[in-house]
C-alpha cells in the first residue's frame, strides 16, 4: 500500500503509509490515477472526498472532468455520476465542461458514458462551440496519424447527433458544424449530419467574417449533396439564441432588434435571457458590442440586468463601465434592477477608469460621460476611495494611465491621494506635480465678495488628505463618538487614522517637494501644529528639566568627595531625585516608542543615541560606588549625550529646524567625503609613523639620534605606534601641526618632502575643499529655509501620529541595507497598539478628522484680523467633548491664538487666488477670441463660394 492510500478492511476506512495520512483528495486522484478502482469506489462511497474539488497545478480539473479526460475510465465515470456530480458544470480555468474534455481528448467511450446521464446539455457550449463543432473541429487540427484519427471523431460525430445534439449551432464566428465539414471537404460527416439531424438544416443563416456561408463551401466540395438538404421555410423561420447570437457577432442590431421582437408579440422570449454562447449571455454580448438598441430592447423586455453565463461573471453595466459606453451605462442606471456593486472585487468606477487605456481608440466610448454619471448621480453612491484586491483605489489606475483630467475629477470628488496598495505606493507616485498644484488652488475659493470688502472668505479645502475610515461619511454610519456602550478601541481604531502620511511621502519625491509650500498645505500643517503643539511643548519640557537635573546633579553632587553646605546637600537631594525621575519618564517612552515598532525605532540614530543615556544616566544615578576615574567618563559622556539630545530636540521647531538640518547635512556630508578621502589619510599616517618612530638597538643600546640631548623629561612621542600617528594625523587635518616636536633629523630631506605634500594635499587642499562644502550646502538650504521648516514640521508631526495612532507602515522609512533581507512581517512587527491603550485624548487630540474639521475644510476671513472659521456637520453635537473644545478653545494654547491663520499663508492664498483668477479671465478671452476666428473662417468660405458662382456665371455669359 502507497503512501498516499488508504487501507480498507470491511468495516472502516482508515489513514496508512504515514502517522497523519495523506489528505483524501490527493489519495483520490493517486487511487484515478493508478486505476485502484477498489479505493476509489470507498473513498467516494464513504464520503470522505468532496466530488466537486478542483485539484490544482498542473490540472485544475475536478474528479469527473480528470475521468473523462483519461482513456478507460468509464467505471470512474460512472461512479461519479451515480453520486450526482454536476456533469453540466463550466470549468472556470478551462472553460469547458465534461463533455468538452471527453471530445478534446478523443475519449469517445467516456462520452458515451456521460450521454446516458438525464441531466446531460448535450448543446452546452465551450468557447462558443458545442461538443459536436468542437468534434468536426478537432479533425482540422490532427497532424500525426491523421488518417487513423479521423475514424474515431467521426463516429463521436456520430454518437453525438443520435443523441440529438443541434446541428445548426454556431460559434462565435457564425461557423456551423455543417459549414466546418464542407470546408475541411468530410463527406461522411455531412452525410451524417444529413441522416440525423433533428432539424433541418440551414445553409444561409450563418456567415463567416468574409460573408461566406455553409452553402458555398458545400457547392465547392460536394454540389452533389447540396440538393439533399432541406431548405424549407421553416428552417429559415427558425428563431432561436444562435441565431441573434451572429446577429450581435455580425453586428446586425437592426436585425436582432427585428426577430427579437417578433418573439417578445408571441411571448417566446423570455428563454432567451438566461442562453449563452459560452462566452456571453445576449444582454452581456450587446454590452461587450456598444449596440445600444439591443441592450434597450432586451431590458425593456424585462431582461435580467445582472445576469452573467458560467464562462464570463462580469455583469453587463461592468462590461459597459470597462468599454466606455455611456448610452448603455444610462440605460442600466435608469433600470430599477440593477445593482450597482463591486464586480470581482472591484467597483464600476475602477473598472471604468482601468479600461480607459485600453479601449481609448474606441469610437463609442466616452468615458467622461461614464465617470460623470458613476460620480454623480446618487442612486450609484460609489466610493471613490475603494480599493481592490491589489489594495489600488480608482485614482492609482487614473495616475497611472497619465490622465491627468480623470485624476483632477477624481480628487474633485474626494479621492484620497494617500492611500498605499499593496506595493505600498500611493496615488501621488504617478500623479503629475503640475496636475496635484491644479488641484490645489482649486481647493482655495473665495466666497465670491470683493478681496476688500469685510465679509470677504476664503475656503481651503483638504479633502484629499481624509482617509476613507477617519472620514465624516464612515463615522455618520456609526453609533456617536461618546458613546460609552461601545468598545472605545474598535470605535478609536475606525476613525482615527494617519494625516500627514501624504505629505510625508511628498518630502521624499523631488517633483512633489515644491507643493509642500502650497497654502493649502501650509494652513493644514498650521492647524496640525496647534493640535499637536502642546504634546511638543510638554515632551521638551520635560526633557529639559532631565537635562537640567542631570547636570546639576553632576557637577555639584556626582563625584565630588570634599564636604558641602547643608544647602547644597539639600539640592543635590533635588537634583537627584528629579534625575531619577526624568530617567523613569524618559525609559518609559522609549520602551513604548519600541513596542509600536521596533524596526522603525531601530532604524534612527537618535534612538540608539537615547538607550546609551538611559544607560550611562541609570549607573550615575543609581551606582554612586564607582572609582573616580570611572565616574569622571561617566559624567562626561551623560553631559555630552544629554546635551546633544536637547539640541536635536529643540531643533524640531519649525523656527529652528533649519539650523539644524544644516548641522546634520554637512556632518553627514563630511562624512562621506572624508571616508573616501581616508586612504590617503591612512597613508601619510603610517608613512609618519615609519619616518618618526623611536628605534633602539638592544644590543649595543646606541641612543636613538631622534632623542633629545639634555635630560629633561621628553614629549609624548605621537608616532610611536599606528593609532597614536593616525590620532595626530587627524588633528593636522586642521592645520595643528606642532612641527617643532617632529623631528626630522634622522631623515631630513623624505622626511620634509613627505611633511611639504601633506601640508600641501591635506590641510590646505582638503581642509579647504571641505570648507567649501559646508558653504555650498548651507547656502542651498538657506536659499529653501521655508521648505526645510515645512519637511521639519511634517516629519515632527508624522511621527507623533505613528506613535499615537499605531504603527502605519506607511511611516515606516525606506529599509535600510541592514534591514531589507527582513520579512515583511517582522519589518512591520509590533507588539502594542497605542489606540488600545489609554491615550485616547490624545491621539485624539492630534487628529483633524472628522472631529476638529468635520467638513475638511476651514473658512478664513484676512479682514477680520485673518479670523478662522470652522464649518461643522449636521447635527452640531454629535462629536461630543471633542466638538465643545473646538466651539470654545478647550485648549489655552488654542484661546490665546484666538484661532487666527498665520498671515504669511493669507498672503501666499491671496495670490494663489488672484493668480488663478487672472487665468480664468484670459482663458475667457481666449475662447472668445476663438469663436470669433471660426466665425471669421466661415465668413471666408462663404466669401469663396459666392465669388466661384459669380465666376462661373460670368463665364457663362
């Protein structure tokens, strides 16, 4: 017994060749496979196996369709229809059913075998072809031992036309079988098609794409037979779902619309809605066609609108939607019936853009009408936002594709540019800079007043920031914000989400960096701050007090053995104290900060900077045993840590944030150039070392002529080892030289001619070049101070979202060399989840949407002192605290402010507006300008004709 059996006895069905067994399926396909009948015939019969399972790679068959497609398997076949398989079943990856396979493979007894079967549509089709074209086609495609062959098709041609398969139907073509065995000259085919065919058969109905029928190929291969068929009046009357199907093939809407309309006054029409071709039920093949009068026709006859075939699960208004067909696509909407919901995971709108690439040659399409009337009409209601199973929303395939003007509507209906695909792209990845600038001053409006007059307003909207769960649409679909009955995590987590995570990634893309400037952008990162300020001012605070403390503590009690004043003892018993504190609040967010996401925290310079304080901080606060050497370290690395963390703190203040960059951009800068550079510093460092070390023979202890005479004490020798002639290399960079302590006297002219190019190649030439350096690169981040405040001030306030909010993996950076050999999984791992725990205020707090804006957009008021209004959402209290604390200020940051716009931005929008009106008004002449040159055009040509008239009739007389 194999592996991947089973072991029978009488009573039980048992699992063998294994501790755990083989799965049942695969054991059923071994048993197929190997013709162990016996196994087979129990696994089935004790019902272990589901008989419907699709086995994959490399069949993707069921059971019943891997039996037919096998020779002498017709004791399986029938097993398997005894316990009522579907033998009319459609194979999504083959698109074929049993009986397809059976003729594919040739397996004529197996055919037979599926014949007997009641349940059997022997007119079911494959790709547009019944079993009985497929077996007339099959013979066109033998090669080797064709004559051999030949028999066997014959005979399923045979077997299938006794069994009352139609004659008549076509393919997708319009290619009968009759017209393919005249064509392929099989005269035993037509001779059987002649004495068993059910219906008589029609030679001029169906045409091929040249407009040849049967008939033709008939006369030209046999025309001793063409008199045998019968082409009486009633086979020419004959209506059925062939037929219209090579209407719509041939495109012959009139003549569809005609017989189809003949069977709706007789009542026979209604059969036909549910007839496919394999491919394409009629209303489906009408929407793939753009035949408009065949689609009305068959949905006022009271066609399904959402009926599909086996072969193609696309409703009819998504095959509209993806070809561009606005006619049909208002046809649908105006049907009662039809449902407007995502097709395989994808909405109508997706659907519709993603086809604008591929069917924009098509002459009927317009898929600015579809997308009009997807965005527009309410009944639709689609969201804009939805993404498929790639996670990619509408606006990624409108980026994508370059249609800058379906991305700019789009965006105008709430289209979300930060949402990231499964590639964890966002829309702005392929969003044109000058488009998103477009966008945005089209989300500054005024209120259409005078820019003088008092009640003039200015509206800035952000609507392309809000993400679908944070968004005011998703909360007014839930309970109210404060209610206490519900989870607070699940409800946190649904409408708290990331803000700025768009523009963060903007920081990173050269083309998009620009925009940061925008007004729009300015006054949101404005709004951002002043939620998120305070946490600023509190966190700095705290620091600095630890700062504070900490040196204190170390200059006045740390180390310091002689006795003090009272008074001092009683401080450093503050500064201590306060150290310990500071050190517990400082652990305390650190751990946290790792637990939301360990690789991120990893990841950052300043971290690693942090742990080492927490460290060197813990042994002087908590060891005071250590010897005094040791404490010394100590205290002057915690100083110099503490302090340089501070820097890096206060530094992310907008106002000062360029200093800082500065500081970390030449440093970093440096760095680089110096490693290049740090071969040849390496090499005049050991060449020193070999020229100016002390050499002393043992043996006849002759002194070193390098050694000073007199008997005081000698300088430390710098190049006595590599490390000490490395370290004093280094500080020659500078131009520190001290040449009076080299001695030069046991190799004068090397030694000076080494020490001349040095001089010359490293402080003059490579210090100098370094200063040049730092020069450039502080003038160009002065000449951009603004645009490096915004990168600051949006980066600051990402990253407090990240912490609050949880770990998006869209504030993750960009993996590093060090991290990229990763999973995924672990890149993204965390072990906490900040909305879960107890700082719902403030992640709360530092949120814009839906409760600070619950409309997405402000209104500002420059002549009243540049005056913000909030507009709010119906009904005004919903938003609970949340709400109050922005009707009244709740914060005393917030009240002092007053709530007023910066007056840099108010400026920046003023023209921004005035700019863009200026363009309106020239486009407005512009287009008059036009009309009146085709007026002038048309004045000419008439001009023209009239004097040709006058011409030739002068000529007349």
């Amino acid at each position: 017994m194999t592996r991947d059996s089973y072991e029978m006895n009488s009573n039980r069905l048992s699992r063998g060749g294994s501790l755990f067994g083989a799965d049942p399926q695969v054991q059923l396909r071994t048993a197929l496979r190997t013709n162990d009948f016996g196994t087979f015939k129990k696994l089935v019969s004790y019902g272990a196996v589901d008989l419907e399972h699709v086995y994959q790679y490399p069949d993707y068959k069921t059971c019943l369709e891997l039996a037919v497609s096998e020779a002498n398997k017709q004791e399986y076949v029938k097993l398997l229809l005894q316990h009522e398989v579907q033998v009319n079943r459609i194979n999504e990856t083959h698109n074929a059913a049993p009986i397809h396979f059976a003729v594919e493979e040739g397996n004529i007894e197996a055919l037979k075998t599926l014949l007997e079967d009641d349940r059997i549509d022997i007119d079911i089709k494959s790709k547009g072809n019944t079993a009985l074209l497929l077996a007339i086609k099959k013979i066109q495609d033998l090669e080797d031992d064709r004559e051999h062959d030949i028999p066997l098709y014959e005979d399923m041609v045979e077997v299938l036309l006794k069994a009352g398969c139609n004659a008549n139907s076509p393919d997708l073509k319009g290619v009968t079988p009759i017209y393919s065995a005249a064509k392929q000259g099989l005269e035993r085919v037509i001779s059987l098609i002649l004495d068993y065919a059910k219906d008589p058969i029609d030679l001029d109905t169906y045409k091929d794409y040249r407009s040849k029928t049967a008939r033709y190929f008939l006369k030209e291969a046999f025309p001793h037979l063409e008199a045998k068929f019968d082409s009486a009046t009633q086979a020419a009357e004959t209506i059925d779902s062939d037929k219209l199907f090579s209407y719509l093939s041939r495109h012959e809407e009139d003549n569809f619309v005609r017989d189809f309309t003949k069977l709706v006054k007789k009542n026979d029409h209604r059969s036909l809605f549910t007839a496919n071709n394999g491919i394409n039920t009629l209303l489906q093949m009408a929407c793939e066609k753009g035949l408009e009068n065949v689609a009305k026709c068959l949905l006022n006859s009271g066609a399904d609108p959402n009926a599909t075939c086996p072969g193609n699960n696309n409703r009819p208004i998504a095959i509209a939607c993806q070809n561009g067909y606005h006619k049909i696509l208002k046809l649908f909407i105006d049907n009662e019936s039809t449902l407007f919901d995502s097709v395989n995971g994808e909405t109508l709108l997706q659907i519709s853009v993603k086809g604008m690439r591929a069917y924009a040659n098509n002459a009927k399409a317009n898929f600015n009408e579809c997308l009009e009337m997807l965005l527009k009409n309410p009944k639709i209601n689609i969201n804009v936002n939805s993404s498929d199973i790639k996670d990619n929303t509408a606006l990624h395939y409108a980026a994508r594709n370059g249609d800058q003007e379906t991305v700019l509507e789009l965006l105008r209906n709430g289209a979300c540019v930060g949402l990231r695909n499964k590639f964890n792209e966002p829309p702005l990845a392929d969003i044109n800079a000058k488009t998103l600038e477009t966008y945005l001053d089209e989300c500054l409006t005024t209120n259409g007043e005078r820019p003088s007059d008092d009640d003039y307003e200015i509206h800035m909207k952000y609507s392309f920031l809000v993400y679908p769960n944070n968004s005011l649409e998703n909360e007014m679909c839930k309970v109210p914000l404060m209610d206490n009955s519900i989870n607070n995590a699940k409800e946190c987590k649904s409408i708290l989400g990331p803000e700025t995570d768009a523009l963060l990634y903007m920081t990173r893309n050269e083309d998009l960096r620009p925009l940061l400037k925008h007004p729009v952008i300015t006054s949101f990162l404005y709004l951002k701050w002043q939620r998120i300020s305070c946490l600023f001012y509190a966190n700095i605070t705290f620091y600095s007090l630890l700062w504070l403390c900490l040196i204190l503590y170390i200059i006045l009690g740390y180390g310091v053995e002689k006795k003090q004043s009272d008074s001092i003892e009683a401080f450093n018993v503050v500064t201590h104290v306060g150290a310990i504190i500071g050190l517990v609040l400082l652990i305390i967010r650190e751990v946290f900060q790792l637990l939301v996401s360990p690789t991120r925290y990893l990841q950052s310079i300043e971290n690693w900077m942090e742990i080492a304080l927490i460290f060197v901080t813990a042994i002087i606060v908590f060891d005071d045993s250590a010897l005094e050497p040791t404490k010394q370290q100590l205290s002057a690395v915690a100083i110099l840590l503490s302090s340089a963390e501070l820097v890096l703190l206060i530094g992310q203040f907008p106002t000062l944030s360029t200093n800082i960059v500065m500081l970390k951009t030449v440093s970093w800068n440096f760095f680089k150039f110096l490693l290049w550079y740090c071969i040849l510093i390496i090499a005049f460092a050991l060449s020193f070392y070999t020229l100016f070390r002390n050499i002393q023979n043992e043996e006849d202890k002759a002194p070193n002529p390098n050694n000073t005479e007199n008997g005081e004490d000698e300088e430390e020798d710098f190049f006595e080892d590599p490390g000490k002639s490395l370290f004093k290399t280094f500080v020659m960079l500078t131009g520190e030289f001290d040449a009076g302590s080299i001695k030069f006297s046991t190799f004068p002219l090397t030694s000076h001619i080494i020490f001349i190019v040095f001089v010359f190649m490293i402080p003059i030439v490579l210090f100098n070049l370094l200063n040049g350096l730092a020069v450039s690169d502080t003038q160009e981040i002065r000449a951009n101070a603004e645009l490096v405040g915004h990168i600051s001030r949006i980066r600051m306030i990402s990253y407090f979202e990240s912490v609050l909010l949880g770990n998006v993996r869209s504030y993750a950076k960009p993996s590093r060399a060090c991290w990229s050999w990763l999973p995924e999984q672990l890149q993204n791992i965390s072990f906490v989840k900040p909305k879960t725990l107890c700082i719902k205020p403030f992640a709360t707090r530092i949120t814009l949407f839906p409760h600070f804006l619950p409309k997405y957009r402000i209104i500002v008021k420059p002549n009243q002192d540049n005056k913000i209004v909030i507009p709010h959402a119906e009904p005004m209290g919903k938003f609970g605290d949340d709400y109050e604390d922005i009707e009244t200020g709740g914060c005393c940051f917030e009240r002092c402010q007053n709530y007023r716009l910066d007056r840099k931005i108010v400026k920046h929008a003023k023209e921004v507006i005035s700019k863009k009106n200026d363009v309106s008004e020239f486009d407005d002449i512009k287009e008059k300008l036009e009309k009146y040159e085709s007026k002038i055009d048309r004045l000419e040509e008439t001009l023209k004709k009239v004097l040709n008239s006058l011409e030739a009739n002068t000529r007349k007389y």
